[in-house]
C-alpha cells in the first residue's frame, strides 16, 4: 500500500470513527487531518466547559487530547484503545479560545504504540501535553 493509500485509509477510519464519536461531536470537536499515525483536531472553549475559576475544566482539554490520540491510533484500521495516559497542563483556557489538539505517533510496534499530543491556541501558545499509550485488539476499525 503506498503513503497516499495509507493516509486515505486513515481519513476513512477517522469518518468513520466520527459518525459513532458522541462524546466527540456533543464536545464540539471536529476533525482536521488525519493520516497514519497522526491526528489534529479543533474545539472551541464554550461557557459550559468552563470551571469554577472562569477557565476551561481540565477533563475538556483532556478529552481534546485523548480524542486526538484516539483518532492517530486508530488510523491504521485496527481498533485500538488507551492502555494508560497522561497529562500536563501547561496554561489555563478560555472561553472562546480555538483549541487545536496535534498527536503525533512516536513508536508502533507489535500490537501497541505510544503517542504524544500537544493542546494549543490557535495562536501557537501550548496548554497542555499529552502521552497516550495505545493497544490494538484483533477488529477493523472499518469492516471489510
């Protein structure tokens, strides 16, 4: 399979993916690019994800990185779900704010993989790193 299939397949699972994400679409996030291994993805900041010190929850940029990561492990066509992750929260959001989540495929070998994904503005400043550790179960993320 050459790259440009590889990256077409990939933008599949991810479609796929989405039209089942609830928890995705209900967050406002929304896809970007997806190719083999990598993942970038957009919220916005709404006033319901906001805490109570007027800044984004951490459980939302936790879910734009873990939605990121998801979305880079799968694009291989095999299920893979989190094995363990982890997060560090560099700066507080705001309302308003455009997020973009990047995840970035560090290692894939056997049936695991390890990812890191950087939460930022759409000004480039950084909010928070991410590292997932993934693990592939024997289904196709898109039935033949």
């Amino acid at each position: 399979m050459s790259d440009t299939e590889a990256d077409e397949l990939a933008s599949a699972c991810a479609d796929a993916m989405y039209e089942r994400d609830v928890a995705a679409q209900a967050a406002g996030i929304i896809l970007d690019s997806v190719r083999c291994g990598h993942a970038s993805l957009k919220m916005t900041v709404r006033a319901d994800m906001l805490n109570g010190h007027d800044v984004c929850h951490g459980g939302y940029l936790f879910l734009l990185a873990d939605t990121a990561f998801a979305y880079a492990c799968n694009s291989y066509n095999r299920v893979a779900l989190a094995q363990n992750c982890d997060i560090d929260f560099v700066r507080p959001g705001k309302e308003a704010d455009d997020l973009i989540a990047t995840a970035e495929e560090r290692r894939k070998g056997g049936r695991t993989g390890l990812y890191d994904v950087t939460v930022r503005k759409s000004d480039g400043e950084v909010l928070a790193h991410f590292r997932g550790r993934s693990v592939q179960l024997n289904e196709a993320v898109i039935q033949d």
